[in-house]
C-alpha cells in the first residue's frame, strides 16, 4: 500500500491528518498527555505513525469486527503502539451523518472499563491470514495483550 | 556464586490447547474441544527406550516426582556429594535437553467435548472445567477409570476467562459478569450432575483469579486484585479422599490491596489488610503483577519486590509482610515486568512473557524457555508436580522440568 497519509492542520493540541483512504484523522490529543492516562491509553509512537496504523486498519480490507470499529495489530505483533505495552489499537468510525472525524487509541489486555477487545473472528482471521502467529492469537483471546 | 538453572523439556507431538498432570496421568484438550489422556508412565518408558535410564532417572526428579526433588535427601546429595551431582547433571550438555517423545499415542477420553475456544482450564477432585467464549462446563475425569462416559455440563453460559478449583470450589472470572463461585457436589455413590450447587457471586469484575492458599486474589486489571477471604470448614475423607481436608464454605466480602501492599514495601512489619482504597496507584507506577500462592510480585516503578500475605489465623486480619528471601537485584528487570501473567510452582513464580518463559526464584530470574509459547500451565497443589509445567507450542507439549545449580 502506498503510503500518502499527511498533516493538514491543528486546532489548538488536536492534529488532523488526510489518511490513505482520504479520510480526514484526529490523532486525539487525550491520548496524547500524560495527565489522563488513568483513563485513557497513551500513545508510544509519533502523530504521522498513529494515523499510519489507522490506515493500515482500514486497507486495502476494513480490519473491523462489526462493531462499528476498525483494528489495527502489527505483523507478528512486534510493534508496541501504547506506552503500556499496547499491541492492539482501535479506532472509531463515525455512523453516517456523524461530524465526528475518525481517532483511535492503543488497546491493552482486559481490565475494567476497557470498550473494547478484537471479536474471536477477526483474531482468527488475522491468525489465518498469518498476520500474527497462533501464540499471539491465543493471547488476545485470552485478554493478555 | 550465580546459580543456573538446568531444565529438561520432554517434547510430544500434537496440536493441543492445554494440558495438565494429575494422578499420574497428562491431560490434553484438542483444538475441538475433546478430552485426552495419556499415562505418565509411557511417556517415561518412551524417554527411557529413546534417551536411556539416565535421562529417565533426571525426567524422575525434575518432572514426574517433584516430591522426590524437594526432599532433604535429595538435596543433601546435591550439596554433600559434588561427584554424585555432576554425574547426574551430566546429560545436560548446556542449560536445557529436549526429548522428542515418539512412538506414544493419546487416547480420546469419553467426556463430552468442550463447545467453542478453552481460554482455561481446571481439574481437581477428578472434576475437569473447561472455560471459555461459550461459558465454563464440567465433567467428570478419573484417570483409574478413563474410559468411563461423562456428560459435559453447562456451569454458565457467558465468557469465562480464567477458573481455579480448590477447597470444594470452582471460582471463575466473568468479566463484567464477576467472579463466580460454586461448591462442587462430588456426587458419591450418586449421579454428580443431578442437583447441583447454585453459582454465587462473589465480586463484580474479574479477568483472572488466583488462589493464595484457599483465599482467592481476584484480579481486575487494577493497581492490585481485591482479596477475599475463605471461611472454610474440615470435612472427613469420603470416595477417593484420604485425608481430612479444608472445604471452602463462602468467602468474605473483597478488600482492597493496594494501600496494605504500599505500606508493607516501607516497614518491616506486618500490615493489616484494612481495605484502605488508594486512588490512581496505577498512575503512581505500583502494580502486582502476579502471585505464586500467598506471595505478590510487586513492581514499584520498576523495582520488583514480594510481598507475603499471612491469613493463617481466623482470629486476626490477614496481614502483608516483606518477603526477604526473594532480593530485589536478583529479579532480571526486562523478564519480571515484561510478564503478561504469573503461576505457581514451588520454587517461586513462573512468568509467561510475550516471546520468552521466565522462572523467579530466591536464588535468581532465569529464562527458561527463549521462544514463544502458546499457554503455560503449573500444577502448584499437584503433591508429584508442584515444581514443574506444561507449555504449549504451536504442533507440541512440553513437560518442563527444572533444577537450579
């Protein structure tokens, strides 16, 4: 996939990109400050790779699980997103009519009030496909990454 | 002096989900859900006929009779007899001897399969859980009688994602469902499936449960699981029980852990556990990472300790005190908080970690195994398999067993 995912604007600490799929991303600046990482995952990796992750989560096939939602894991689950060890990301489509733009945050294993895990078909999909190796897969069924 | 930890990893061939040692017999759980089993006893004559009686006798000590291994005499001809020692230790050529087992077949039980992914598994008083997306189910599984049929009963049908089983009771974690809890009606001389215990509900969040003797450590994902206190009773022996032993009659009501663990990392006494709750202890970088029974693996902003929790008396409020034994510099920083989950073995606590498979003990952190593995699985109330464990790989099982040097 050819990357052309860039930087259009900011207001105020929020950063829009136009991702590959010509979608307009908020890299969310809560997920971005220290302050509010008792109720919000922290991202590891810069602005330009969030928005990347996004990207790839979205083609060339929408990685969602019909939750409304897309993942994103790294091939092999090699990449740490989040600044607790994230593997997993997710990112929030907008229903239609919604003025919401696109934003997404790193995803760890179970604890209380997380939103959301990655359903059991798409991991095995993703198993499948050989994007991540039966250890890993295992592990996120489980709720360990 | 450094210790090193030599191990010995018997391979089998297959592609399993789980597996546990109980009463002289390995039990498999296929990627379908069914039942296996195999008796230990021809997989030892296969490490015989295939690496001869040498390694057999070290299989023996390290994985077949952990009892034998604990003993003082043991020990003393370990320490006291050097020569014996390192003709012992001789078939390990480095740290680790893997043996392919071939040429032994398991056989599919009569239980009923399990429906849907095993995300844990349990088996105790010849009772086998099995738990997963589609909810936790029970059997009946007694190795002196393999081939007897079972139904496999519904306990509940929402997503369990972890089950222990001891004390009378099975305790699972549900999610937002809770930790549930159930008695387990062994059904002598009756059908065990006819008028079962109701479930109770015991706390309302759970992702993994542990227990620290027969008290349950219920973890949330926060800073620290909650406690529960067990209120048990002694029940004379009946069926196939020998000795008089403690049944768990209900637990109290969860306490909070985090203040009792902070305080006793700065005292060298005893603190009572009071329920004191702490907000944002995550944030403040202090996290039990796991347990090995009754001892928490704390990290402090990186610094790795244990902590005892003593609930011994009935009388008192279970107290946390430092462990001394287990020394921060001996615990490998990378290994200990990068675990992803804990278990208990007599030695200490093993650690599954994403790619890698740690042992802590008092004398060290070691690397057991240095490549990923599915699932890992200790057998800490096992009286021949408390010092050793099963891991799963992508097409085989490994029986783990270890001896540090």
């Amino acid at each position: 996939m050819k990357r052309t995912c860039h930087y259009v604007r900011s207001n105020g600490t929020a950063q829009y990109y136009l991702a590959c799929d010509e979608n307009e991303y908020l890299c969310h600046p809560h997920h971005r400050m220290p302050s509010k990482a008792s109720t919000k995952s922290q991202w590891a990796i810069s602005r330009p790779e969030e928005c990347h992750t996004y990207c790839q989560a979205s083609l060339p096939t929408p990685s969602g699980d019909g939750s409304g939602g897309l993942w994103y894991i790294s091939v092999g689950a090699e990449r740490v997103l989040g600044t607790k060890g994230e593997r997993l990301a997710y990112f929030e489509i907008p229903g239609d009519g919604e003025a919401v733009p696109r934003h997404g945050y790193p995803v760890g294993p179970n604890r209380r009030g997380t939103p959301h895990r990655p359903d059991p078909v798409l991991v095995e999909s993703w198993q499948r496909s050989g994007r991540i190796a039966r250890h890993v897969a295992d592990k996120i069924r489980r709720g360990r990454i | 002096m450094n210790s090193i930890l030599k191990s010995i990893r018997i391979r089998l061939p297959g592609e399993w989900v789980d597996a546990w040692l109980y009463k002289e017999t390995a039990v498999f759980w296929s990627p379908d859900g069914f039942l296996y089993y195999l008796p230990l006893r021809e997989i030892r004559a296969a490490i015989e006929r295939i690496a001869g009686r040498h390694v057999a006798v070290v299989a023996d000590y390290l994985v077949f009779r952990n009892d034998w291994k604990q003993s003082k005499q043991f020990s003393d001809l370990l320490t006291f007899v050097p020569n014996l020692r390192d003709s012992l230790l001789s078939v390990f050529e480095g740290d680790s001897l893997t043996i392919e087992v071939e040429g032994v077949d398991q056989r599919l039980s009569r239980s009923a399969p399990h429906v849907g992914y095993i995300l844990d598994t349990a088996v105790y008083g010849n009772r086998v859980y099995s738990a997963g997306e589609s909810g936790l189910f029970e059997t009946e599984f007694n190795p002196q009688f393999p081939e007897s049929e079972n139904p496999t009963i519904e306990v509940v049908d929402n997503e369990v994602l972890a089950v222990i089983a001891n004390g009378g009771r099975a305790a699972f974690s549900c999610g937002e469902a809770g930790l549930r809890t159930r008695s387990i009606e062994f059904g002598f001389g009756k059908v065990w499936w006819d008028n079962l215990a109701k479930v109770g509900t015991v706390d309302d969040y759970s992702i993994d449960t542990s227990f620290s003797t027969l008290d349950l450590l219920n973890y949330t994902g926060d800073a620290a699981p909650h406690f529960l206190r067990a209120r048990t009773r002694w029940e004379d022996p009946s069926g196939s029980a020998q000795y008089r032993q403690r049944i768990v009659v209900d637990y109290d009501q969860p306490l909070e852990m985090i203040g009792a663990i902070r305080k006793a990392l700065n005292s060298n006494h005893r603190i009572a556990m009071s329920g004191e709750v702490v907000t944002d202890s995550l944030e403040t970088g202090l996290k039990v990472i796991g347990n090995s029974n009754y001892h928490l693996l704390v990290s402090d902003n990186g610094r790795h300790s244990v902590i005892n929790i003593s609930a011994l008396s009935d009388s008192k409020p279970a107290r946390l005190y430092r462990n001394r034994g287990f020394r921060e510099e001996k615990m490998g920083s990378g290994l200990v908080s990068n675990a992803i989950s804990t278990q208990t073995v007599t030695s200490g606590f093993l650690l599954e970690g994403f790619d890698s498979t740690g042992l802590i003990t008092e004398r060290g952190t070691y690397v057991v195994i240095d490549e990923p593995r599915v699932r890992l699985r200790a057998f800490p109330r096992s009286r021949r398999h408390h010092d050793c464990f099963v891991a799963i790989g992508d097409n085989f099982v490994e029986l783990v067993g270890y001896i540090e040097v």
